[in-house]
C-alpha cells in the first residue's frame, strides 16, 4: 500500500510543479483506482515473475523446469482471466510466448544439442512444444502482429538485444498495443509528454542502467520502466512526424484507465473528448476523503451499482482495507439517498454494508468490535425500516445478480440479498460477543442489554417475513425467536399466576406486563415450526427449547410427555454438538423441573446421565475441562470454545449437583437400609455413594461447609431416621442461599422437601430398626415424623405391599405387628458364605477339568483312581443347596419357607 | 547339656509342653494391656529342654513400639532383657515366642516366616498361640505349634511352585503339628489356686454358660468369608496360569510338528534340516503362582472351620441343656 501511497503522491507532486490539464486527472482518480490496480498489479506481478523463471530456465536449457514454470503460468493467466478480459493480453505474456515457441523450436531443430539431453529434459522438450503449438493457436493473432512488430523495426530490437532479452518492449507494440502497466505509467508519459528532456535522460540513463544489470534484480515494475524506456526509444526514432498520433494514443491511455478506475466509459460513450471534459471537473480533491464520482458526472443508477460493484471486487483480496471500505459503502449510501436512487439501491448497499461489517473480522473466532457491532445493528435496523416502508421491495437469495431491479420504476424493486442471514449472522456475532465478555464484568452487563436490542431486530424480521418470507424462512425466524425466548424466566406470567398482579410498581411494568406471555408465544412458534418445517434439525432444536420451557416455568408433565413423544433419547447422539448441548440443557432442566414437583425418582434418573460423567460442566456446553493436549489439540479447543452457551443462558451447576445428590439421597439412602445384608445390591447413584466415601475419609469431621458436605451430613443423620438433623443439614440459611433461594418457588420446595425427607427418614427408620421391635404404634411412628397419621398409614401400607416390611397392620390398635422373618444377619451371612463357596468350588472345577486332561490333576495326587464324577457330583449338591437358598431369597420366598418350617 | 540331649540328632520328637502358670499368666495379661480387638501381641518365651519335653519356664513381650522410632531395635532389646534375666537367675535360653489371636486366625505367611526362622535357628523352638476371645468364654485356650519337618523343608529350598509343593505331597494337614501342652504349678501355686476356687462367687466361673452365640459366629464367619475370598482369588489366578500353560503347550507342538514337517520335507529335496532353535526361549512357560499363600488359606480356613464347629457344638449343648432346663421349671 505505501507503494501505492507513494506513487500518489509522486504523481501529485509532479502535477504540482507541471500545472498541466492533463495531470490532476489522474490524481482525482488516485484513491479508487489502487482498490482496482491492486488485483491487476498482483496478477501481473505474478505473472511477471514466473516469466522471468521460464526465461532463466530457457537461458540454461532447463526444459523440465521450463514445462513445470509454463504450466505454472498458464494457471496464473487463467486465474487473471477477468482482467486479461478487460485489460487485452499483457504484450509480455505474447511475447513470452512467441520467443518461448521459436526456442523450442530451434532447441527440436538442433538434432545435436537434443543428443546431448538427458531423457527428462528431452521429454519435457516434446511436451512443451507440443503444449505451446496447441496453446499459442489462441494468441495467433497477438503474436504474428508482434512478430510483425519485431520483424519492422530491427532498430530496436537491436539496441534492446543488448539489454536484457525479457525486457525488450518495442515501440511498436506499445502503440499499438494499450499498456497494461499502472499508475507509474501515467505521470512518466506525460513527463514524455511536456517534452521535459532532462529528466526523460535522466530516465533513460537509469532505465539503461537498470535493464542491462539483470533481469533477476528487477522489480515488478521493470514493464513500466521498459515501457518508459521503450518510449524513449519511440521519442528518438519516430519523433515527429508520429506525434500527433502519439498523443492521440496517450489520451486514449488516460481515457482507458478512467475506464479501468470509474469504469464510466459504458455511460459515456464512445467519445474520447467526454474523458477531456471531465478532466476539468476533478482539480480541487482533499486527498484523505476518498471520491466516488468525479465532479458533475450524472449520479444515477448505473454509476452508483458500477461503483458499488467495483467496491465489491475488492472484497476478501489481500491488502484491502476493511474499514475503508465500509467507510466507501456509507459514502455511496449518502451519496444515493441524496441523489434520490430509490429504495432499491438503497437496501442493495446496506446489505453490503452488513456483509462488510462482518467481513471485517477475517478470524472466525474473534468477535466484533462494540463500535462495528453498533453500527451492525444500526444498519440492520435501518434496512428493515426501509423495508417495512416500502412494501414493493422483493428481496431474496433467489434473485439473480442480472434480474435485480433497482431502479424505480413501475415494478417493484427486486434486490439480491437475504435479510434473514444477515440477522442470523447477527445473533451468531451477539452470541459471540458475550462468550468473549467475562461475564462477572460490567461490559458483559452492557453488552447483554443489547439483547433487547437483538430480540427487537429478529420480532420485526419475523414480523416482516410472516407477511412475505417462504415457510422455511418462518421457520429460521422462528428458531431465533425462540431461542431467545426458551431459556428466561417470565415472571410476569407467574406473579400472574399467584394472583399478584395489579399493584406493580412502575407503568413501564404495567406495559411490559402487557405482552404475550412468553408460554403463548413458544407454543404458537414451536406448533407452527412442527407442523411446517422440514429441516428435522429446526424441529429438534424446538421441540428442545419446548421443553426447555415447559420445564422452566413447572409445567412438568407437558414437558415430560413432549419429550417422550419426540423420541428424542433414541437419536440424540447423531445430532451435531450444539444440539447435543442443547438436549442435555432440557434434560438437567426436566430433571430439575421434576425435583421442584417432588418427582425424586424422574430427577434421579433425568440427571444421572449427566451428572454421573462427571462432565457435567462440559457437556453442558458452560466450560472447558482441563485436558492435556493429547486429548484436545488447539484447533478442537477452538472449535468447543466456539460451542459454549454465553454465560447468561448458564444453569446453575451447584443446584445442579445439589439438586442429584438430594434426589439420590432421598433414593438410596432408604435402599441401603432394606438391602443392608443384600451381597449384591446395586448402587442407585455412584456418585452419592462417592462423596459418601470422601466423607468417610475425613479423619476429622467439622461441621458441613460446602453443599456436598450439607448432603453427606444429612445422609447421615437420615441413615439412621433422624429426620429433624438430616432436615436442618438440608434446610439452613447456607444452603437456601447457595441453592434453594434460586428456585423461582423457593418456599414450596422447601415444604416438599421437608416432607419427603420426612417420608424417606421414616421409610429408612422402619428398614433399619424393623428387627428391634416386635410391634410398634403408628401413633408414636407419626409423632417421631411429624406426618399425619394417614400418611404413615399409608406409607407402612405400602411398604407391606411391596413386601420390603414383614409387618402386618392391626387395626384396632393402631399399631404395625413384625413377623421377624427377615433373615437374620447371621442367616445372611451363612447364605453369602455359601454363595462364596459355590463360586469357589465353581473356579475349582475349572482348574481341575484343564487339569485332568493334561497331567493328570492336582487333585488327583494320591488318589488318582478315585472317579472324578464323585467328587464333582458331591461338589454339584453343595452348589445348588447354594443356588437353591439364594434364589429363594431372591425371590421373596425364603420368608415362606421359613414361616412354613416354622 | 539338657539342651543339646534331647536334640542333638533332631530325631527326637517334641512330646509335651510344659508351660509354668506364671508364663500363661503373664501372657494373658500382656493382651490385656496392649492388645485391643483384632490387634495381636507378640513376645518370647524363655525355658529349656529336658528330654522329650520342653519347659517353658518364663516370658517377656515383644514391646509395642510404632514405626516412627526407626531406632529401636529388637534384637538388641531382646539381648537386653534376657542379659538382664540372666544376672536375677532366671532361664534365660530363647524357645520360642507366643503371640495373641482374633477368633482363631494365626496361619499366616508372616507366622509361617517367623517360626521358620526360629526353628531353624533354635531346632526346639514352638510358637504359643493365646486366644483371648475362648478364653474371655470361659476355657483358657492355649496352644501349641510346630512347623512339621516337611514344611520346614520346603521353606529351607524356599520353592513354593506347584511342582514342588506336590512333590512334597504337602497339604494344609500337615503344615503345622500341635504339641500337647501341660500346666504345671509348684505346689503353693496351687494350693493358693484351691483356696481362690473357695472364695470366688458362682457369676465368675459360669461365663461358659453364656448363651448369647450370633455375634461369635457372625465374626467368625465374617473372617471365614474373607479367606474364602482369599482362597477363589488364588484359585483363579492359578486357572489363569493354568490356560496359559496350556495354550502355550498347545503352540509349541504346533511349532514342532510343522518343523519336523518341513525338515522331512527339506530331507527329501536333499537340502540339510533346518537348524535346532531353543524351544523353551522361543516358548518362555509362564511365571507360576506360588501356592504357599493357597495352602497358608486352605489352613486357616481349615481352623476357622474347626473352631466354629467346636464352638456351635457346645453352643447346641448348651441350647439343649436349656431347653430342659426350661421345660422341667415349666
């Protein structure tokens, strides 16, 4: 760019100290024409240099490397196709070509120096002769008129032989040919041009110097330099009688690169004199504030998407500006909505403006600036206010460049373009913005209150498309819509709902009150995206975010039931990572939806997944575990940092964690109780029973502090009934403030918990002591737990049932009767022994039946005539009587043996 | 002198035992001291032998010392203290050791290690085991054991691989051999111990009609439960072992067989056989589990077994004798 700077500059210095006419016209010119020089340039350069490679390579019969270079050049020409388009065929390119065909030539015509070859090169040879036969037919033209050119003027040839071969430019073919080189050019020629002779020495003394030291030391500008020098020659031989025409040629130059620079030749014709009028115009230009137009020319449609487009060609190539560009786009916006364009234009340069805001950042993960994100929601809502004003704008993805109408006119306008991915884009860079926010600074605060801002941008594009956007556009909008909507609290429906509306504050909550609730609105938006969409990914999401909601606001049963009915546990797994995060957010919420409705056991079962991995903070999608590099490479890191949810969507993981260890606990430890004696009683909850362990493992026991301490304290206490202390381990002013304070009903919780923790300590007293008593009142069961006497009835009521007490109820007394026939631990005790022991024997004959074939057997030592069958079929009796006993008591039956036997 | 006569061809076999009140005694209450649960007390015994029987005519313990004293050391303690025995005139020849047990378990590599060292050291050496918890019911339990002349050589070659141990034809019968044990008293003793049997109350001699016997054999079976463990793992390591054997067996006369098949072969085309190639590098046999630790369980379960059905057959005495009890008062 310095360069580029540096040569504006040069130029504008010499046309200081000229004052010429001709002059400042290139200057006015100067800022937009590097944005379009640029590709140009590089191409060339390009293309220069890989010319340069073949010509060393010719220079030491390097045929390989000469075919390898060539077709490194044919791809580089391609690639540089548009503007060979617009340019014509670089000369040098022709003449490369050309001299390239007659060395090949004369290399197949030297029979001796192909002997001498070695194999590869003598192959390369054929195939390059052959490849450029074949090309070259396409350049025919090109090439026999510069053969023509060479043939004409031997002069120069002659004096251009001395210096270096590539550079040998003839006159010739720069007049006839328009030059391809750039800005340098300009202010050389008109140096020509005015006749100021000591610098043209200068030049030329330079340029002779330069040429004849290498082709290999030369700069990309070594063209121009020959070209400049070439004139020079042109200057010494054909002054005179040439130079009319030659001046003629040079305005035709200028008028070109007008075309090249504000490509405004199509508008003003043919005419070359239009080039000179406009010249006039351009003289007074402040050099920082970039030009659209030059002065005068008539600002319609055309020009302005010419420029719009010629803006567009920068976009994505190296070196370009971004910001500057953006800066162009809200030019030409003013410069349209001043001239009265018409809407169309209007909406077509502000999607550009977007596209370009989000261009600016070339990095994927970095988020954009506040200021560029301010100005990103600006546009977009300036683009739907135009949008929603004039209805007859069509704007669409499906809208081709050439059939876009943006002129007014009767029709409506029709605009290529897609609003509905810019706002999706949008919400993508908001959602970035605030996972690159630390979440426990004011900015983050800031930056959420933007939300506001996005939800407004997405209500009226959903608003707008709902009246003209396809069923799937619906959908996508809608998806935002309820993404944003799915993960918050509406309290406004639930102080509603107990009846506490009314007296509020402020009008601004009377207002707020005043819209949907937000329940309406996700039942409306997810039943419109069922019934219609048919990306299954769209549906998934919503159907999540459905019960998301459900969950949320306790309505549990309607979230349980969508996500049975969705299946969505089946499939899961072969959704893509957000998705899978946005699954295991519903199903912790449903768990803990179902904890705040007493379902212990569906809470248990909806988080164990969960919470069992042990990942719970990964796969919630709320942060990166520490991992070693062999397990996560940088780009992986990226790619998870990439999927976090921002941290205002976070759930809670204490409550989380809390919310399980409470539930297991309420399971397991009345489980322990009843299978006290089971040898193979499985665990509910692994992790319960570890942190059960970790707090056996404190060889000093202070009182609880963290939640976990809390719930292994109370887990304690509830082993052994004590209901009042596992109570006050659950209920205190530290664990409401960690935990239960951040349920939206706290106090309903609470009183469920207090009574399931009563329910379960009585359950565990009855498993635990069962044995103690012979019978026991229920009066007095109902006093220890503070529960109504109905409710111990029926608990006792169905424990008997569900056969876990041997107990019968007597009525008149009130009073629970044991039938004492558990087995006793002693029994217990004899029954695993035995189990033992039959595993024992079991891996025995294992060891005998290898051993009986091979050697003969352990066993057998002694008394190796004993009959094996024997000795196995007393040890077959010892198993089953075993088996036998154990599967009775599996079954519940060992008690009615007993009692039987009794 | 009396030492080196009955022992000196190590033919002569260890009769009796006769063990001094004082010893018993002393023992009983070193335990009730130190010992506590399932933790074992250890310490010397001091006698001589005269002919076919040794007398064990004093003792001291072991003393209870944690490890952080890296200092102590006890066999300087133990030079010490039977020094110091000497020059009070009391027997002062080192015989052997007792040590305290919890529901009858002592067979273990450790006793195996120490009484192997003791008895290799000092041919007479036995090795008391006092059981606090029989004891407590009601009848001193005190025994006597000796490693059996097999096991001792056994230990000496230190080889307990499979082969060896069946070579040895060993089992778990005849690890340890029991030495009859007398208690003899001076006469004072036990004048004094007839005049104590006077005065002592009815409570104090009928602990042996407890009939409480759920948490004996609750324990009892808990440990019996455990070496079972024990026992299932060893056994399952050994199967392993076993099926690795065997495979390998199986691949080494693969091996051979397609040698011998290539060498005939080869012979038949007249090229030379293929050279000899060391099996057994080729084929390493597997690393072999001791079964010292299996026949060490075997014989522990076997005493645990035995002290159960002593215990329950006297319990059932008991019951029985109760039963009548209560059916002549009713």
């Amino acid at each position: 760019m310095s360069r580029f700077f540096a040569t504006g500059s040069d130029s504008e210095s010499e046309e200081s100290s000229s004052a010429d006419e001709i002059t400042p016209k290139a200057t006015g010119t100067t800022f937009s024409k590097h944005i379009v020089c640029c590709p140009l340039r590089f191409r060339f350069e390009e293309l220069t240099n890989i010319i340069k490679t073949i010509r060393n390579a010719m220079k030491i019969r390097d045929m390989s490397k000469c075919l390898e270079e060539f077709e490194q050049l044919y791809r580089a020409f391609l690639k540089s196709k548009t503007i060979v388009d617009k340019e014509g065929v670089p000369q040098f390119y022709i003449r490369l070509l050309a001299d390239l065909e007659d060395y090949l030539n004369q290399l197949w015509e030297d029979k001796e120096g192909k002997k001498k070859m070695n194999k590869n090169n003598a192959k390369a040879l054929s195939t390059l002769r052959q490849k450029i036969r074949k090309y070259n037919k396409d350049f025919e033209t090109e090439i026999v008129s510069y053969k023509e050119v060479l043939n004409c003027s031997p002069n120069v040839i002659s004096s251009s032989s001395k210096s270096d071969d590539d550079e040998d430019v003839t006159a010739k073919s720069l007049m006839k040919k328009k030059p391809q080189e750039e800005e340098k050019k300009a202010p050389e020629a008109s140096k020509f041009l005015k006749g100021e002779s000591e610098s043209e020495e200068d030049e030329e003394s330079e340029d002779w110097g330069s040429d004849s030291v290498d082709s290999g030391g030369e700069s990309e500008d070594n063209e121009g330099a020959a070209a400049s020098l070439a004139v020079v020659f042109l200057k010494k031989y054909v002054y005179g009688d040439k130079q009319p025409e030659r001046k003629k040629d040079d305005r035709r130059k200028r008028h070109k690169k007008m075309e090249q620079v504000d490509e405004e030749a199509d508008e003003e014709g043919e005419g070359e004199e239009g080039g000179w009028e406009k010249v006039k115009g351009g003289v007074p230009l402040v050099k920082e504030k970039p030009k659209m137009f030059a002065k005068g020319t008539e600002i319609n449609n055309a020009v302005v998407i010419k420029k719009l487009n010629e803006i567009l060609q920068a976009r994505g190539k190296k070196g370009t500006d971004r910001s500057a560009q953006i800066e162009l786009f809200h030019a030409l916006a003013g410069i349209s909505n001043e001239n009265n364009l018409g809407e169309g234009i209007l909406v077509k340069i502000k999607f550009n403006i977007i596209a370009s805001l989000y261009d600016y950042n070339t990095n994927l993960a970095a988020f954009m600036k506040a200021e560029m994100w301010k100005k990103c929601l600006e546009c977009i809502d300036e683009l739907l206010d135009i949008l929603f004003e004039n209805s007859n704008i069509f704007i669409g993805e499906n809208i081709a460049e050439d059939s876009e109408n943006l002129a007014i006119s009767d029709q409506p306008f029709r605009v290529r373009g897609c609003i509905l991915t810019l706002v999706e884009r949008m919400d993508e860079e908001f959602t970035k913005i605030m996972q690159n926010t630390d979440p426990h600074s004011q900015e983050y605060v800031d930056n959420l209150k933007d939300e506001g801002r996005v939800c407004g941008i997405i209500d009226r594009l959903l608003q707008y498309l709902e009246s003209k956007g396809s069923t799937e556009e619906v959908c996508r909008v809608y998806l935002r819509r309820i993404m944003h909507t799915y993960y918050k609290f509406d309290y406004k429906a639930h102080r509603r709902s107990l009846g506490l509306q009314g007296e509020t504050k402020s009008e601004q909550d009377q207002e707020e009150s005043e819209g949907e609730d937000s329940a309406i609105i996700m039942d409306r938006l997810c039943k419109f995206i069922y019934a219609k969409d048919r990306t299954d990914r769209i549906r998934t999401c919503a159907i999540l975010c459905h019960i998301y909601h459900h969950a949320l606001h306790s309505r549990w049963y309607q979230a349980r039931d969508l996500m049975l009915m969705s299946h969505l546990q089946d499939n899961i797994q072969h959704a893509d990572p957000p998705v899978q995060i946005l699954y295991n957010r519903t199903m912790v919420q449903l768990g803990i939806c179902a904890f705040r409705q007493g379902m212990i056991k569906d809470a248990h079962n909806a988080l164990l997944d969960i919470q069992s991995s042990g990942r719970a903070k990964e796969l919630l999608g709320q942060g990166l575990l520490m991992r070693n590099m062999q397990e996560r490479n940088a780009e992986q890191e990226k790619i998870e940092k990439r999927r976090q949810v921002p941290f205002h969507m976070h759930i809670n993981l204490e409550l989380l964690e809390c919310v399980y260890l409470v539930s297991a606990m309420l399971l397991e430890i009345p489980y322990m109780a009843a299978h006290e004696f089971d040898a193979r009683r499985r665990m509910i909850s692994k992790q319960f029973h570890h942190q059960l362990r970790v707090g056996e493992r404190q060889p000093l026991l202070g009182p609880p502090e963290s939640m976990r301490e809390h719930v292994v304290a109370a887990s304690k206490a509830m082993k052994m009934g004590d209901w009042r202390t596992c109570h006050s381990f659950i209920i205190n002013e530290k664990m409401n403030s960690k935990v239960w304070d951040l349920f939206p009903e706290t106090q309903r919780v609470r009183e469920m918990l207090v009574r399931k923790i009563q329910e379960e300590s009585l359950r565990t007293y009855l498993f635990t002591y069962s044995s103690v008593y012979d019978s026991i009142s229920m009066a007095t069961l109902s006093e220890m737990f503070e529960l109504e006497l109905p409710t111990v009835h029926s608990i006792i009521s169905k424990m008997i049932i569900n056969e876990e007490l041997m107990a019968s109820l007597d009525q008149p007394t009130q009073t629970v009767v044991m039938h004492r026939t558990e087995p006793t631990s002693l029994q217990n005790m004899t029954l695993q022994l035995a189990e033992k022991l039959g595993g024992l024997v079991e891996n025995n004959e294992r060891v005998f039946d290898l051993k009986q074939g091979v050697y003969g057997g352990y066993f057998n030592r002694g008394t190796r005539t004993r009959p094996r069958n024997l000795i196995k079929d007393h040890f077959q009796i010892k198993i089953n009587c075993g088996y036998q006993q154990r599967q009775n008591y599996q079954r519940g039956g060992y008690r009615n043996q007993n009692q039987s036997s009794y | 002198g009396d030492r080196l006569n009955g022992f000196e061809n190590g033919k002569t076999q260890l009769l009796c035992l006769c063990v001094r009140l004082q010893v018993v005694l002393k023992i009983i209450k070193h335990y009730q001291e130190e010992g506590q649960g399932s933790e074992v007390v250890q310490g010397v015994l001091l006698g001589l032998v005269v002919e076919d029987r040794l007398e064990i005519t004093n003792c001291f313990p072991f003393p209870q010392h944690t490890e952080d004293d890296v200092d102590f050391d006890e066999v300087q303690y133990q030079m010490e203290m039977m020094r110091s025995l000497r020059h009070v005139n009391i027997d002062h020849l080192h015989v052997g050791w007792y040590q305290s047990t919890y529901y009858g378990s002592f067979v273990s590599r450790a006793l195996l290690d120490s009484q192997f060292s003791y008895q290799h050291a000092i041919e007479e050496s036995v090795v008391l085991i006092y059981d606090p918890i029989k004891t407590a019911q009601g009848s001193l339990c005190l025994k006597a054991y000796r490693l059996t002349p097999k096991l001792m050589e056994i230990c000496k070659e230190k080889d307990f691989s499979p082969e060896a141990l069946k070579k040895a034809c060993i089992g778990y019968e005849h690890m340890l051999e029991e030495v009859p044990i007398v208690i003899k008293n001076s006469h004072l003793i036990n004048v004094l111990l007839l005049d104590l049997q006077e005065k002592s109350t009815v409570a104090d001699k009928h602990e042996l009609l407890n009939l409480s016997s759920s948490n004996h054999l609750e324990k009892s079976l808990q440990l019996l439960m455990d070496r079972v463990d024990g026992m299932s793992q060893e056994i399952v390591k050994y199967n392993t072992y076993c099926r690795n054997l065997t495979k390998q067996q199986q691949q080494k006369q693969q091996y051979l067989q397609r040698r011998q098949q290539e060498n005939t072969q080869r012979q038949s085309r007249g090229e030379p056989p293929l050279p000899e190639e060391d099996i057994n590098k080729m084929f390493k046999p597997p690393q072999a589990p001791p079964r010292m630790d299996t026949l060490l369980i075997a014989g522990q379960v076997n005493n645990y077994c035995q002290n159960i059905k002593a215990f329950t057959s006297q319990n059932l005495g008991k019951l029985f004798m109760a039963e009548a009890l209560q059916g002549h008062s009713s």
